[in-house]
C-alpha cells in the first residue's frame, strides 16, 4: 500500500499528472452514482451495521461488467449523511476490494465529506488506506461559507493529499450555494482537483465550463449530456448518473451515439430518458425533491431491479405516498426504455450481420 506522499506511478495513467492516478482526461463516459445497500431494519432509528456488503461486491461488479466508465459513492444518494462512521469504514473497504479484484485503475472516487476539515481530512486518510486515490467532497455546510473560506477550504485539502484526485461536490441545496465561476477559475489550477458534479444546465454552467477552461472537468446530469455535449464538445465527455442504477443500457447508449456523432440516436435516447423524468418530481422542482430525494432515489432503484438499494436511512426515511407513485412509474418507464434500447441494439446489429454476410 502507498504511504502518504508516494505516487501511484511516475506518470499516473489516462494522461494525469505525475503522482495521480487519476486525472482530467479520465473523466469520460458514464461516472454512475450508485446508493449504499441497506439491509432490511436499515430505517430504525437504533439500527446498527445497516450495510449490505454482499449487495455492495454485486453492485459495483455489476456496474463495471455492465461498462460505465467510473464510479462515485456516498455523494447525497449514497446516504453520506445517514450513515455511522463505522458504516461508512465498512462500505469503503468493500468498493475497494471489489474494485481492485475487478481492474485496480479503474476511475472511483469515494464521498467523504464531513461538517469540518479536521474530520474530512480523517476520512481521506481512511480512503487512502482502502487504496484508493479519487475522492467525491463536498464542504461543511452547518453554516454558509463565504468565498475566501470555500476556497481556503478545497486549496487547502487539496494540497494536503496530492496524490489524491477531487471532484468536487457542487450542489446549492446541501451546501447553502454554489460554487461561483470565479472560485471554479481559481480552483481549476489546482493538478488534483479535476472534476465537478454539477445540478443542471443553466447560465451558470456555462460560466462555470467557461471559467475551468479545460483544467477541470463539470459534470452534467445524463439527461442534459446531450445539450452541454453539443455546447462543448470538446469539454463534455463525460457526465454523471443516478438513473444508470436503474439499468445501464440507456446511458451506454447515450455514450456510444455521442462518441460516434450519431445525434438522431442520441436525441432519441434522450428524449426516452426525459418521458421516464415526467413522472419524478426532481425534474421540475429540485427544491422540493431534495427533501425527500434519498427514499425516492432508493425505491425507483429497487422497483427497476437492477440494484438492491434496500430502505432509506433514519430520518430521510419518509416522503409522501403521491411521490412514492410517482418513483415506481418512473423505473417502470425506464425498464420500458431499457426494452427499447435493447431492441434498437439488437435490430442494428442484425443490419450489420446482413451486410457481412
């Protein structure tokens, strides 16, 4: 195992700088955002050692064999805030098992954020002990920060772990704002910060790609990859994704038309995916759905069946049953989706047999 300040390699690998494993250009294709598995009582508010770990090995497998192209743990809907610290110890180890048996450069990147520095910093060191080297952070939030201190904060975790590549967590409802273009300018210079996760395609995600001139890379949901990809296309290469948990097929479809600048196909999968949204509620009021986003996220999951999310953690354990219905008819429309990929694939590719023949 590498002791703090070694680096991975003399190069790194995917074009990163020297001592990181990981770097800008490794940020492509699907990065999907799976849940942390809970066994059945997960919701109790005495409930101990709640994690699945068998479901946690499958999970992760199944994600690489299905082929996304990286993983990211323990942002909001992989329950960061819910679990215990052993909990947390626990599922790490897991993923990097499972992952280092699988292909140990493959791009995953663990959540750790934590309500102040001291202990985020306990966290990365734990995360660097599971011999891992990319990190999901977020920022403490118990107050809102003010610009010098939000830049303070990531410069000075960033330099304190430089053989560990960041993306950053951007999202204004968990941390009381954004991170503004002009911070994304100033942190875009630091080697191993080299992604964010954004919320939506809005003004300021252009400024925000605009400002990260290329250094870093922000990170669009799946659903408006398509359109910051046709904004960018030399910088949208890569995009993040929930609904990858309910099967991978639509996004690797999505990939796949990017890639080869098929736009009709892109477009159709895209508008697929967005009918599946008309029933979630975070497509059009996101304040509202991050209230009550980890059960709802939890139980689509469950009802498409491509993951075992098991119950929400105390107390984001409860929601309304109008959102219930509107979860269950969105992984319904997705598995239909999913039929409907499978479908396309499987017509093109007896097009292609009939013209070898």
């Amino acid at each position: 195992m590498l002791g703090k300040g070694e680096s991975v390699s003399a190069q790194g690998v995917g074009g990163s700088p020297s001592g990181l494993q990981f770097g800008v250009e490794d940020l492509r294709g699907i990065m999907a955002f799976p849940p942390t598995p809970a066994l059945p009582g997960a919701e109790g508010i005495r409930a101990r050692d709640t994690v699945d770990l068998e479901e946690t090995d499958r999970m992760i497998r199944s994600l690489m064999a299905a082929g996304v192209d990286g993983i990211v743990t323990n942002g909001t809907l992989g329950e960061m805030a819910t679990l215990t610290i052993d909990e947390w110890k626990t599922f790490v180890a897991t993923v990097g098992e499972t992952v280092r048996s699988v292909d140990r450069d493959f791009p995953i990147f663990v959540g750790a954020t934590a309500m102040n520095t001291r202990e985020t910093v306990e966290r990365i060191d734990y995360v660097r002990s599971a011999g891992l080297r990319g990190v999901l952070l977020g920022r403490p939030m118990w107050s809102p920060m003010g610009l010098d201190t939000m830049t303070a904060f990531y410069q000075d975790v960033a330099a304190e772990f430089e053989d560990v590549s960041f993306i950053l967590y951007d999202n204004p409802e968990v941390f009381k704002g954004p991170i503004p273009p002009p911070i994304y300018a100033r942190l875009a210079q630091v080697p191993n910060i080299i992604g964010a996760k954004a919320q939506a395609i809005s003004p300021k995600f252009r400024a925000d790609v605009t400002a990260s001139a290329g250094k870093l890379r922000i990170l669009p949901i799946e659903i408006d990859w398509l359109a910051t990809r046709t904004l960018f296309p030399d910088d949208q290469l890569a995009c993040w994704s929930p609904s990858v948990m309910m099967g991978p097929e639509p996004l690797l479809f999505l990939r796949d038309a990017l890639d080869a600048g098929d736009t009709e196909a892109a477009r159709w999968v895209t508008d697929r995916m967005e009918w599946t949204y008309e029933a979630h509620p975070g497509r059009s009021n996101f304040a509202e759905f991050s209230k009550y986003n980890v059960p709802m996220e939890k139980l689509r999951y469950d009802a498409a069946g491509f993951v075992s999310a098991g119950p929400a953690r105390a107390p984001y354990h409860v929601f309304p049953d109008s959102y219930r219905e509107g979860a269950q008819e969105n992984a319904q429309r997705w598995r239909q989706v999913v039929a409907e990929v499978r479908g396309r694939a499987g017509a093109a590719a007896t097009d292609r047999d009939a013209v070898t023949a």
